[in-house]
C-alpha cells in the first residue's frame, strides 16, 4: 500500500472511534447515513491502489473473475473433466486460488475493519429500504438476491468484467468496450431499480 | 482508426506478471493485503451499503459516481503516467461492442435485483449484511452457467464488433498526450457539476 493511504487508514482508525462520542446515539442505523468519507477522497486512493496493484502485481483491480475461478473448483469437484473441457475454463480463466480470489477475500477483512472502526457494521438479513417496499419475507430477498447475483456473473463474464474491472481498472484505462460496459450496468441498473421501486 | 483486430486469436489472460520476479507466496499476500485496502476504502466511501447502491440507480444518491469518477481521474493520470515511463504493462480487456452491450446490460439489471456487485457484495458482507452471501452464492452459479454456455458465446455474440484493445484517444484518432488531460478535464467538469448541481457532498 502507499505510505499515504496506510497514513490515512492509521488516522482514520483514530478519528473515527473519537468521533462516535459525538454521535447522538450509538444506534443510528448505517444505512441512513451515507458515505463515511469523502466519496472523492475514497475514489482518490483507489485510484492510487490501481497504480499499486498494477506496479506490484501487474494486476488491475476486478472482481468478477474470483467468482468464476471458484465455482470453477467446485465445478472440478463434481465433475473434473467437464469442468475443464468448458470454453471459459479451458482457455480464460483456470479454476484456482490466485490473486484475483485473494483479492476478494481480502475485500471482506478490509470492509470489516472498516466498517467496525466507524460503528457501522449492520450485522442483519433485510436492508430496511428493500424491506419498507418488499416486505419482511428474507426468503423473497434471499431469492431476488441470488437471481441477481447470477445475472450480474453471467453479465460480467459476457461484458469481461463487473464495476470494479470495467468500470474502475477499463475506465481508467480508457478502453471503448469498458465505457461501453459502464454505460450498459448503470442503464440496466437504473431501469431495473426504477421498475422494482417506483412501479 | 480502429487498431488490429483480434478477433479470432485464443486469448491466455493469465501471463506472468513482467515486474518482480513471479513468486505465487506473495503475491497472494499482496492480493490479500491490496484487497483489504480495496475492502476499507469501498466501506468507508459508503459502497457496502444497500441504500447507497441501490440510490445510484434511482438516481438519488450520487456517491457510486463520485467515487469511480475519481478512482478513473486519479487512476488514468497515475497510470498512463507510469506506463510512458516505462514502469508498467496495461492490462485492457477486449472491446466487442456486442458483448460490451449484452453483458453490462444483464448485469445491470442483477445489479438492480442483488444491489451489491461483486466487490461490493464481499465489502457488503464484511459490513455485515448477511443477505449479500445469496449473491456470492448467485454469482458462483451464473459463473458456472457462463462457463457451460462459453464456447457458444465465443462462437458468435464475442464476434459482433470485435475490435481487440480499442482505448478511447485511438478511437477518436487523438494522440494519448493530448487525449488524457482532456479525459481528465472532462471528469472534473462532471464531478463538479454532479456536486454543485445534483447531489452535494456534505
């Protein structure tokens, strides 16, 4: 990591447990408040994270690919020679523990202590805003939740990347066809979302 | 205009890194260690949350913008910069128009269903919102059905527009000097009207 954002996590981590005394209530829902920092402070040093992982691992940032490489071993699991006879796993992405999965791994860990630094972990099933319009059954949400995730996969694997491989590492990278993939998330996104909350 | 297709060649996308010698030990250290920094930046910017997600695709809640339209800014500058010096491979992934298209289509509406994607789906659990683990589960499966319907993709929808490692400034015919500080001025002008006019940061 950068001197600079290890400085800042450091302080961070000092600030923001001084700062909950401040706090009216110690119960305040996360999820009503927004962004902890700056939300262009944040994108700043994932920027400058980019230019770490490129440098020390000439990787770019992304996410989709641990998702595939893991279900890949699970695929070998089951069924080894099929699994390995598939397109995808045959000449992209072979099923294995890399980089990438580590990444998102790691994601977990760090998003933890962030959110346990600022006092917003949620620890619950049901956000309240998908509660409020879709009620109380966790497995409806459950269910919504797993249809998305296999929609997104299947898209990003189509697309060759999610928000986080096209639309942070392609965008900045300025490839056409990561624009055209960030464009393309946030149209479906936005139509999707405003059929499920405004119809 | 358009650079060399291609279209038609197996693509590896795993080469060794070109940088430090490749020891597999450490670099899965690095992963962990970069994807913690990944996972405390993606909370902290309020991208682990539900309501924060799901306000971007309604439009009311601009935070998702800021924060990748200043990951780009910084990161194209930083980039492009230690690329001209030599220090740094790209890594950009094929443009196929028609893949481009379909696949962030599909993912947007999963996006919409799930909320959280898939670096915000392992930052949503860390924050402890056990519902993202049914989109883990979700994205391993459409990986698999991916995977099954590959070789039939790769046949057909990955050959509509195929334009191999297209970037914006050949596109356009511009030289990357130029192009990048243009881009650069581009996103700061969005920025600043997304926070004067639209959604204001406290």
């Amino acid at each position: 990591m950068s001197t600079r954002s290890v400085l800042l996590q450091a302080a961070g981590m000092i600030v923001l447990p001084a700062t909950r005394v401040w706090a009216q209530s110690d119960a305040i829902d996360p999820g009503t408040t927004g962004p902890a920092w700056s939300p262009y402070v944040v994108g700043g040093l994932i920027g400058v994270l980019s230019m770490v992982t490129f440098y020390f691992s000439d990787k770019p940032l992304g996410a989709s690919t641990a998702y595939a490489r893991v279900a890949g071993l699970l695929g070998q699991l089951v069924a080894r020679r099929h699994t390995d006879a598939l397109h995808f796993y045959a000449e992209k992405k072979a099923p294995k523990i890399g980089w990438e999965v580590m990444l998102v791994v790691g994601i977990v860990a760090g998003a933890f202590l962030g959110a346990w630094t600022g006092g917003e972990i949620t620890a619950r099933w049901l956000p309240p805003m998908w509660a409020e319009r879709f009620g109380q059954s966790l497995s409806l949400r459950l269910g919504v939740a797993f249809l998305g995730g296999a929609l997104m996969a299947f898209g990003a694997r189509m697309a060759g990347g999610c928000t986080s491989g096209h639309g942070i590492s392609g965008a900045l990278q300025l490839s056409v066809g990561s624009w055209i993939a960030l464009i393309g998330f946030f149209v479906g996104g936005m139509a999707a979302a405003m059929l499920m909350f405004y119809t | 205009m358009d650079q060399q297709s291609n279209a038609g060649k197996p693509t590896n996308q795993d080469p060794a890194p070109a940088g430090p010698p490749e020891n597999r030990a450490s670099q899965l250290l690095l992963g962990l260690i970069f994807g913690m920094a990944f996972g405390f930046l993606l909370q902290k910017g309020g991208v682990a949350k539900y309501e924060v997600l799901i306000g971007m695709l309604l439009l009311r809640d601009f935070t998702v913008m800021k924060v990748i339209l200043s990951a780009v800014l910084v990161g194209m500058i930083g980039i492009y910069a230690m690329h001209a010096a030599g220090l740094v491979k790209l890594h950009i992934k094929p443009t196929r128009y028609g893949a481009n298209t379909l696949g962030g289509l599909l993912f947007g509406i999963g996006f919409a269903l799930a909320a959280y994607c898939p670096g915000t789906s392992a930052a949503a659990l860390g924050q402890g919102n056990y519902d993202a683990v049914a989109v883990v589960l979700g994205m391993m499966a459409g990986s698999y059905l991916f995977a099954e319907a590959s070789g039939w993709i790769a046949r057909t929808i990955n050959r509509w527009g195929d334009r191999g490692e297209l970037t914006l400034d050949r596109w356009l015919g511009m030289s990357r000097a130029v192009f990048v500080p243009l881009m650069a001025l581009v996103v700061v002008l969005v920025l600043v009207v997304v926070h004067f006019a639209i959604d204001a940061t406290p």
